[in-house]
C-alpha cells in the first residue's frame, strides 16, 4: 500500500545496482505505540574503513510515505558483535543521523543515506567483537530486538496503552520543536486537553530544537520524536514549523516554508488520515492553503490558527476594559492576520427605528476603534500563540461546538471567489469546522475582506507547490 509506489521503487532499483548483496523483503514492522505494519525493508552490510576494513550489517525499514519520509535504519549485529552506543547509534541498534533529521524530498535519497552512514560509522565503529560469554547474552538481546523490530511484540500492548483503550486516545501532535512547539506542548499539557502529546522535532539536534529541556523534566505524557510514524493516528496535528533559510524577500521566505512543508504534510496526512490540521505557521492564511493542497483533506479539516487569540481578547477588552458585555457577545476579529484585519459582529440588536439603529451603530463602531487601539500594543508570544492552539484544540477534542474566529477557506463567502483562507467565525467540533457563522452585513466589511482576498490569491499564484 505504498503511496508513492513508482519513485520507490526507483530508489530501492538504484540502491541494489550499487549495493548487490542487499536482499529484499516485506516483513511486519512494530512501531513504539504497538501499532504494526507490512513494510518494504533491505538488509545487507556496508564497507567502512576504521584501521581496517570491516563490513557493517544494517536493515533499513521504507516507510509507506516514501520518500517523502526517512527510512528507519537498524544496525544487524550477529551473536558475536556488541553495539557501541554512541552519538548515532543507542542501545537497541537505532541509528540516528543528519540526513535523516533532515529528510527532504526529492534531495535525499537512500543512496545519500547509506553514504552517510559509512561516513559517520568510519568516524566511530558502531559494533565491536564479543567474547563467547557476552555473545551468549548478546544473543539473547538480539532476539529480544528482532521481536521489537520484526512485529513478534505481546499484541496486548497493542491494545492497551496505560491501562485505556488506544481508540479512545485523545492524541495531538505538534510538528516543530522551536519556541511556538514548545509553547504548544506546554500550553496543551497545561489545559490537560490531550491523553498524549507527541512533539516532532525535526531539528538537527535536540539542543538546537529546544526539546531536550521537555526530556530532562519528563512533562507527563509527552513523547518527543524525530519519526514521523510517531504521529500515527492523531486526531490533531498542529504545524508550528518556520523555515530558517537564507531567503532575502518575502516571497522567497514563504517559498521556503512551502518547500519544507512539502515533505511534511504528506508523511502526517499518511499517518492520521483523519486528523484535523491545525496551521500556525506564518503567514498562516498562505500556509494554511498550503497545507490544504497537500494534504488532499476536505476544507473543514484543514484550518489556521488565524485571529483566535485576537478575537479572545477583543472581546475581553470590551468586556473587562470598556465595560460593553453586551457588545463583546458577538464581537470577533476577522480577515487576515496583521495590520489588515477588521472587527465585526455576527448578529446585532434591531433598534425600533433607522435613528436609533444608526445612532447604535455609530456608538457601536466608536467602542470597537477604541477596542483595537488597546488591541494594537499587544504583541504575539509563543506562549500566547500556543494557549490559543491548547484553546483550539480542547473544543477539536470535546466537539465543544464552541464559536472560533479561525482561518478557514472562505471562497464563497462576502463575494470572495478564489481559493483563500481567512479568519472567520466558525464552529469547531471533531471534524474541523462544522459551520461558518453568518456576519452581519457591513460593506466596509467586506471591502477589506476582498482587498485581503485578493492580494493572497496574487501571492499565492506566485508559488510553486
């Protein structure tokens, strides 16, 4: 059932041209959570120079999302070799890599991989010879990792994770371990809103990406990772990614992102084909987009984080600051993230006559300008952005049927005809958005909701997806 049949077997052709000893096989693989899956696999050894020379046997899993996901790669020692646990390898016989943290279709190949792995296991051997007692115990270990690795684990761990069924697991992920994933993390574990939390660290290094700290204090019930199989089968998944390339306009900086995400969205649509997409990368109304084409989900699973926490305290400023309760009910930020977005009103109170009703509009607006003034000298943190996702993501999980502004196609709506994504009042649930909220009828409105349109369809027509 691989998805990307043709170009798989492309690579695994060239891998046994410059590999002949390496056989083939579909066997069952175990992943972490107990979940198993038939997967292509290759085993043989590569020539590595370290004094002399010496034949290191590997296995190499290929993921069903191949190749826009890393292979997952296992040193094959025999009974009479112990692994070296080192910076690439651990104790199982894992090996961990640059290239595999940096996974990039279509840069990265399996021909790349294994070069590197020869390069990195001739800086420091990754087995060494056992006399006859430790291969005695070796052999023992090695069967037990076979089980692991092999799909022979106890199913009951399968069925059963901490004593609740795994069908009933409220499972988030957050892809992105800079600042905003963490904040996220932190932010959901915090609101007890997720059973689990698995944080995708695609950086290179658990330092760099700010995931080593969550590690050493063991938040509960998060488990971090740089495989996305890790991720199978979560009801959310929340991007927070940004790429920190070298780009110098701002065109290049979204092209950027687009290209990282393009080997991201396929791998963690794969793996939870029925989660909700949860963007708060920037700039959110592209990307979102974005996210949406690659992903082949329906609209209402594919949504932006996009004027949530700007909503939230826009009504809490009407409420707490300028004391209009009444007003804030109905009172949301809507359109696109930044200087362009614009407050409006769902329903209204009918006045008994035009003056009146004109008079309440103009107080009305007069409160909401005040309001966004107030708006305006608040800043956007990590950590404020990720209680807003932990927020988004609770009424996801408890099908709240709760009102968000959130950035969501709005092709359709205020006589927008392209394929863009802005804020707006919708109702969340399980499935993403069940219902877009009707907005009151305000021309001013909806010319700045058309201006934002279009000027995010011209830019979205300038990239490469």
């Amino acid at each position: 059932q691989y998805k990307f049949r043709d170009l798989t077997i492309e690579e695994l052709k060239n891998v046994s041209k410059t590999y002949p000893n390496f056989t083939f096989s579909m066997n069952t693989y175990t992943f972490k959570d107990g979940s198993q899956k038939d997967l292509l696999n290759f085993s043989g050894t590569v020539p590595v120079k370290y004094g002399n020379s010496y034949n290191i046997p590997i296995r190499l899993w290929i993921l069903d999302s191949h190749p826009f996901a890393p292979p997952i790669c296992f040193l094959k020692p025999t009974a009479n070799m112990g692994i070296s646990v080192g910076k690439h390898v651990d104790a199982r016989g894992r090996i961990y890599l640059p290239y595999l943290q940096n996974w990039s279709h279509p840069k990265s190949t399996l021909i790349g991989l294994i070069k590197e792995m020869i390069a990195k296991f001739e800086e420091e051997l990754p087995l060494y010879s056992l006399s006859s007692s430790d291969a005695a115990r070796q052999s023992e270990l090695l069967s037990y990792i076979a089980k692991i690795t092999e799909g022979e684990t106890d199913m009951k761990s399968k069925s059963k994770i901490g004593g609740k069924n795994e069908g009933c697991f409220n499972k988030i992920t957050v892809v992105g371990a800079g600042d905003l994933g963490i904040a996220c993390v932190l932010a959901v574990a915090a609101k007890d809103v997720a059973d689990k939390v698995v944080l995708l660290d695609l950086s290179e290094g658990a330092a760099k990406g700010g995931s080593m700290d969550l590690e050493i204090f063991a938040v509960p019930n998060v488990e971090i990772s740089k495989d996305f199989s890790a991720s199978a089968d979560s009801k959310v998944v929340v991007l927070t990614v940004n790429s920190l390339g070298n780009a110098q306009t701002y065109l290049e900086v979204i092209q950027s992102n687009v290209d990282l995400f393009r080997g991201i969205i396929p791998a963690v649509s794969h793996y939870s084909q029925n989660a909700v997409l949860l963007v708060a990368s920037h700039p959110v109304e592209v990307m979102t987009f974005v996210s949406w084409k690659l992903s082949s989900f329906p609209k209402s699973r594919v949504i932006g984080v996009g004027a949530n926490l700007d909503s939230e305290r826009f009504q809490y400023i009407l409420t707490n600051l300028l004391k209009a309760e009444v007003l804030a009910k109905d009172a949301w930020v809507i359109g696109e993230q930044g200087e362009d977005k614009v407050p409006s009103w769902t329903s209204c109170n009918v006045a008994a006559n035009q003056t009146e009703a004109m008079a309440g509009h103009n107080s009305r607006e007069k409160v909401a300008n005040r309001a966004m003034e107030v708006l305006k000298g608040k800043g956007q943190r990590s950590w404020s952005v990720g209680l807003s996702v932990a927020d988004l993501t609770d009424s996801i999980l408890k099908d709240k049927r709760k009102v968000h502004s959130v950035s969501t196609l709005a092709k359709g709506c205020c006589n927008i005809n392209s394929e863009v994504f802005l804020s707006l009042p919708c109702i969340l649930g399980t499935s993403g958005v069940i219902e877009m909220v009707r907005l009151e009828e305000d021309p001013l409105v909806q010319e700045k909701l058309q201006s934002s349109a279009g000027s995010i369809h011209d830019l979205q027509q300038q990239l490469k997806l």
